[in-house]
C-alpha cells in the first residue's frame, strides 16, 4: 500500500492518506516535486511484481494522485535496486522531468519526460549491481541547469557523474570514498533564485556503520565543506537504546528523513531539518511508525 504522509507547515501534525495502490512489497520509491514558480506537482515512481516501471502523479488544482503513464514503455528495473527522481526547472530549462533506474543488465537509465512522452537513454556510469542513486540540479549562470546524479561505481567508491549544456555528461565528474556494495545516498540542492554565482548548498548523505554520514557543499565557497561527518542527530546506538538506519531522503528545503529501526523490529519515519550553517542537523520528530 502506498502511503502519503503530508504537513503545511513545520509546526503541524504529520496527516497520513492511503493512496490505495498495491504496489510489490518492498519496491523502491523515488519522488519528485516541482519547484517554485512552476504549477505544483508531485511524481512518485514504483515497480510492479514484474519489476516494471510505475507512476503516480498528483495534481494540485484536483488534489487527486492518478496514475501516470511510464509503464506503456515497460522499463523494467534490476530485483531489489534503487531509483530517483527530479524535475529539470529553471530559467532557461525546458520543463523536463527526470528519472534515474538501473535496468535489469544492471546499466543506468535516464528516463526523460516531456510533452511528447517518455524516452530514455542509457548513462555509461559503471555502476554496482543495486547502486544507490540520486539525481539533482546544479545551478550554472546565464546556462541551464547541470544535472548531477550521485552514484556508486563498482570500484565500490561513491560518484559524481554531471551534465552540463556546453559539453553534455561526465560519468566520473567527483570520485569520494568506498563504502559497502549498494550503500542507500539521498542528495539535494538549494532552489535556484539567483542569476549569478551558484546555489547556497548541496547536501549528500549516505548510510555507514557510525549511522548517516553527511557532506556539505557551500555555494559561498564553491566547494565542499567537508566529506563524511558523522552527525549526533544521524548517529546509530547500541546497548539498551539500539538504533539504526535505513533508507534516506533529503529534500531541496533542507528537510532530511530516514528509516529507523529502533528497538530491533519496531521501524518508524524520522525528520531531521538542516541547519543555517549548513553543517548542523536536528531532529525534528516523527513522520510514523510501524512495526
């Protein structure tokens, strides 16, 4: 059952809709919203049984979820493997919406949607069979945006692959450290409101051992501030009070949730909210529980 969990503002109680589609136990979900100065949208994808592609759409002015169309393409993802999701909107972006799967020969797909439907293409990444991916917008001045997707290549080390206008992809923009075979990542820029310099952040955060390991990227600086910190708020317990980490998401608004088992067998939705200094992270409570 897909669910929807909703708020209107940081202070208000979490609401909790059942959309009411059956999807595969255990699929993969990625998400995308719309950003600012565009009609309001919302695209979740998820596979079938069958491990085809699946869209839900949902339409502010209606405030209906209905079903998209992905699936006449009949893409099919790798059993078990990750997905992401992002729309391409911006100054001088066409509206575009994107998304990322590792196919069933385990390449990377580029699903790309515009007015003429679904296409895709294939993102010579190297990847690592059930990589995490997350794919998001770079400010680029006077251009259209560039398009990142983090990734993990099978030398097991966690990739920057970039598109740029001028000279189209980079598979190995950034290489980062190693970390284990399908380590989850989730990443996000700041909205783009600028007409000059870069966006104010970029958040990349990623599962290890100690919990979540978070790296900041500062517009002001125009590099990373730091790789890897391992954050209070992000860190796993053990003893009386065990605790870990799960999937992971990160939003454009500096809004970071995550999967947490704790006691062993009782999971619930954790939010976190970033700090002003870009570098911090508090816990903000829970989205919900399930055992």
């Amino acid at each position: 059952m897909l669910i929807e969990a909703a708020k209107s503002t940081s202070s208000s109680p979490w609401g909790i809709t059942k959309v009411g589609l059956l999807e595969k136990n255990n699929s993969a979900l990625a998400a995308a919203v719309s950003r600012p100065g565009f009609p309001a949208e919302i695209s979740v994808f998820y596979t079938d049984n069958n491990e085809v592609l699946h869209d839900l759409i949902y339409n502010s002015t209606s405030q209906k979820w209905n079903q998209g169309i992905i699936s006449q393409k009949n893409y099919k993802a790798y059993p078990n493997s990750t997905m992401s999701a992002m729309y391409n909107q911006c100054r001088l972006c066409s509206n575009t919406l994107f998304m990322t799967f590792q196919d069933q020969n385990g390449f990377v797909q580029m699903a790309k949607f515009q007015d003429s439907g679904w296409t895709s293409s294939q993102l010579d990444v190297d990847p690592v069979l059930r990589t995490g991916l997350a794919l998001l917008p770079s400010y680029k001045a006077n251009r259209t945006d560039n398009i990142m997707l983090f990734h993990q290549k099978s030398s097991l080390a966690i990739s920057l692959a970039n598109w740029d206008s001028v000279s189209g992809w980079n598979f190995s923009k950034e290489i980062y450290s190693q970390a284990p075979r399908g380590t989850p990542i989730a990443a996000a820029s700041s909205y783009s409101n600028v007409t000059a310099g870069y966006e104010t952040w970029r958040q990349l955060l990623k599962l290890s051992k100690e919990g979540v390991e978070v790296s900041t990227w500062s517009g002001a600086q125009n590099d990373w501030l730091g790789y890897d910190y391992n954050h209070t708020a992000f860190a796993n317990e053990t003893g009386t009070n065990v605790k870990t980490y799960g999937s992971l998401a990160v939003t454009a608004i500096g809004s970071a949730y995550a999967v947490v088992e704790s006691p062993p067998g009782n999971f619930s939705i954790q939010s976190y909210q970033m700090s002003d200094r870009l570098n911090g992270w508090q816990r903000t409570g829970n989205v919900t529980t399930w055992d």
